[in-house]
C-alpha cells in the first residue's frame, strides 16, 4: 500500500505542475497555444483534486494516525499537502466561476500568485514525503537556507507567515478592486 500513496501522489503534482504552467501562459503568452491553455484549465485543475483527494485518502489508510502525529517530518508532510489542496482548490473555484474572464485584468495575478505559492506548496510536500521514503532531494537544502529543518522543524519560519499574511491583504486587495470595475 505504501507503493500507492507514492504512485497516487505523482497524478496531482504532475497536474498541478501543468496547471501552474498553464496559468503562466494564458496570463502572459498571446494566441493559439495562450488560448489552449485558458480553455483546458478546468478540467485539468479538477482531475488534480481528485487525485490529490486519493493520495491523501490512501496515505491515511496506510499510516495510522498515531504514528503521522510523532513525526514532525511527517506532520510537515500532511500540512504542505493540504495547503497544496486549499491552494489550488481555490485556483479551480476562481477558474470555475470567472469562466472566460479568469484571465482579465487583476484576476490574473490572483491565479498567477496563487499558482506559483501552490508549486512551493506541492514541493515542499514532495520534497518531504521524499524524505519519509528515504529518497532526499536538491530542495531539502533550500528548505533549510529558508529556516526549515525539514526533520525537526514543526511551523513556518516567521517570515513565510509574513510573506502569506502580506499575500492575503495583497490578494483581497486585488478582489475588491476587480469587483469594483465589474460593478
């Protein structure tokens, strides 16, 4: 089983990889291939969440509870797949009720801020789930010029919650500007 947690997990950062660079085409690229991108985001933002759902469900089942709790590594691990999870569950209700116009004005930023805090997300969680199988990578070691002891830490460095706080007000600010043009 543990062979399928790792298997299922592949499915929604490769599909998260490729709603990410989807997202920066249609925000920055013109024509045929810009357009491509914009119409086929959807669908590929919504096989993504539910393969995140499956991994996520198969990791539970294969691990208990107990002993996800001991590890910080692994606790890490859960945290940065579910912000991964909220992130792009976001991009695809942004995507899903803006329709054509997800790609207007300040809406793009909005999907293309979101996109690339998503990919730190679904790497830091790669990264760590690399490390419960034994497997290290390269991004360990940015993790920890960042602050974060990928085996012991167990919080977001100060600056990453100053980062996302100023992201949140940055993001609201952005909505409530878009919405005033439309209205």
């Amino acid at each position: 089983m543990n062979g399928t947690h790792a298997m299922l997990s592949h499915f929604p950062i490769g599909f998260w990889a490729l709603a990410t660079l989807m997202i920066l085409v249609g925000s920055f690229m013109t024509g045929r291939l810009a357009d491509i991108s914009r119409a086929a985001l959807l669908p590929v933002l919504v096989l993504s969440l539910l393969g995140a759902l499956a991994a996520i469900a198969i990791g539970f089942i294969v691990w208990p509870m107990a002993a996800n709790l001991a590890s910080p590594l692994a606790r890490n691990h859960i945290l940065m797949a579910f912000w991964s999870l909220g992130i792009y569950s976001a991009i695809t209700v942004l995507v899903w009720k803006a329709g054509d116009t997800a790609f207007d004005g300040a809406r793009r930023w909005v999907l293309v801020i979101l996109a690339l805090t998503g990919s730190l997300m679904f790497a830091s969680a790669g990264t760590l789930g690399g490390h419960l199988t034994g497997s290290t990578t390269a991004f360990s070691q940015v993790l920890s010029l960042m602050g974060w002891e990928v085996y012991t830490t167990f919080y977001s460095p100060l600056w990453v919650i100053a980062v996302m706080v100023l992201i949140g007000i940055a993001l609201g600010v952005l909505g409530i500007m878009s919405q005033r043009r439309i209205g």
